[in-house]
C-alpha cells in the first residue's frame, strides 16, 4: 500500500516538475515483484480517480526508455507467475484461489440503458440511466471465479474495469462524473440488493473517435480506440485473462474481434448485449468469426449471459 501511495503522490505533483520523477516510478515497479506487482497495479487503479496505471505508464512518463524498462519488467513477472500455475507449485496453488481475471465492460446499454438518448446508444426498453438488472452480479461472479469465496471478500480489491467511448476532456473533468455515478452503485440499495462490488478503474474514449462517429456514422473510430486502450491495459496486465462485456448498438463487437485477433490467448470471451437485431451489428460476420474461433456470446438478459459463462470450459 505504501508504493501506491508513493505513486499516487508523484501523479498528483506531475512528474515533469522533477526530472529524477520518471526514475523513482522505475525503480518503484522494478523493485516490485510477481503477486506483489499484480497487486501494487490493481490497487493504484482501484482508488477511484484517473490516476490510473495506464495514466502512469502511457501518457505521464515521457522517457520511452523507462517506459519500456517498466513494461519489460511487468512481463518477466508475468511470465514466472503464469510457470508457478502451470508447474502447481506451492506459489501457484495460492494463486488458483483468485480467478486471475479482468472484467472489462462498456458503461452505456451495457452497465446500464441510455433510454435510446442519442449519442449515448439505443436501447429504449429501460428508462435512462437504468442498471440492468443482474449486471452487478455477473461482474462480481466473473470476478470471483470458481475456486474462491462464495462471497466477495470485504478487503478484496476487484478486477473490474469499464472500457467508455465517452471522450477525456480537460483534465478529469468527465471522469468524475464517472467516477461518481460508480461509488454511487456500490452502495446497498434499499431492498438490501448488494451494489458494485469493488470501485472499478476507467479508460476513455477520445473526442476524434466520438467527432467523427457524430458527423459520418462511422463506427470503426470508436471500436479502434477501445482496442487501442486494451492494447495498452493488456500490457499492464499480462498475467490476466479478459473478459469483454459490450453490447451490439455501436462498434463494440468490431473492438472485441479486434482483442481477439491481437491477443487470442488473453481474451477469455466476449459477452454481447442485444439492444437490436443481431443482424444490425456493426462488423457482423459469423462466418469469419467461425473460422477464427471467435464465438461470441449474444444475450438479451444477464442471467442469459450468467448461463452460458458457467457452462464454458
């Protein structure tokens, strides 16, 4: 936790203000090992701002040499993890009680309806801002795994992130909206119905992708960003599988093909909410995705979706 905090305070003074900033991140992750690094991570994207690990790495370190020191690092680490599984050492049997698992998820149709308020999506069944029912439980379940707790753990921090065409704009003046909206779900509601489970981490959109999808329709901007952020967290966190959770309204299913093309072995499924016809879906070619072996999951309800995620292997 101290290393967080350490990190935390030298993203708040900018790490331009002192030239040795870019190192003291270095020699911080570096001298961070395996499960301990995994949990320095989550936990530095787990405190409810956009001081995020992607932040961090991508956008505040200029040096591109330590960029790649630091990621370099995060993927020997990874490795070693990822052999005390495979070998079951004593190591890796405590690591098979977590499901080793991020649960990255669109927030508009998916985490919860936009009323069909254009540009936000489509899906007219549900009121606006309306949380689908069963949402929040499938991310915790995801999360959980089958080797863990029946319960979620209260000092556990969770693997959930949500993945927004929503554009950054000045400062974190769009992710605090965000970041509201989320502390606000993990409360209990008043028929004792648990909230979110953990405070998920968040990555943007941009305003060229959003631009030009309002003045041409295009869809392939928006699905090219989404995949250009899981690019970049796939390489923060390379010891886990994924899991995309999306919805067929705009470009997501073409992003999620995209994940699966680059990263085959990280992508763990691809979940597609149905807010229109099948058919409709931008990128829509199941013969392609057959031939790859790609077979995405597309389910009108949560518990639909819960059913197929427990039958798989």
């Amino acid at each position: 936790m101290s290393r967080v905090i350490v990190l935390h305070a030298l993203q708040l003074m900018k790490l331009r203000a002192n030239p040795r900033a870019e190192y003291w991140v270095r020699n911080v992750i570096l001298n961070t090992h395996q499960n301990d690094l995994s949990e320095l991570k989550t936990l530095t994207d787990a405190k409810g701002d956009y001081f995020s690990m992607n932040k961090l790495i991508y956008d505040d370190i200029k040096s591109e040499t330590i960029r790649q020191d630091i990621l370099n690092h995060i993927r020997r680490e990874a490795t070693v993890q990822r052999a005390h599984l495979k070998m079951g050492t004593r190591k890796g049997k405590r690591q098979r009680l977590y499901a080793w698992r991020k649960i990255l998820s669109d927030v508009d149709d998916t985490l919860c309806s936009s009323g069909g308020s254009y540009p936000a999506g489509i899906d007219k069944r549900y009121g606006k801002k309306v949380v689908y029912p069963g949402v929040l439980a499938f991310y915790r379940e995801l999360d959980l795994g089958t080797q863990g707790p029946e319960e979620w753990p209260e000092n556990r921090v969770g693997n959930l992130v949500f993945l927004s065409a929503r554009p950054h704009v000045y400062k974190d003046m769009s992710e605090k909206i965000n970041f509201a909206k989320f502390e606000k779900l993990r409360l209990v509601g008043n028929d004792g119905r648990k909230g979110l489970h953990t405070t998920p981490s968040l990555l943007a959109g941009d305003i060229a992708s959003g631009r030009k999808y309002i003045a041409t329709n295009d869809m392939e901007p928006l699905a090219l960003k989404k995949f250009d952020n899981f690019k970049r967290y796939v390489s923060i966190y390379p010891e886990f599988n994924h899991i995309f959770i999306c919805d067929n309204g705009q470009g997501d299913v073409r992003a999620g093909e995209l994940m699966f093309d680059f990263f085959p072995y990280e992508v763990e499924g691809l979940y597609v909410h149905l807010v229109q016809d099948r058919t409709k879906t931008f990128g829509y070619e199941p013969e392609r995705w057959r031939s790859k072996g790609l077979s995405p999951c597309f389910f009108r309800t949560y518990p639909e979706a819960a059913l197929d995620a427990v039958t798989r292997d």
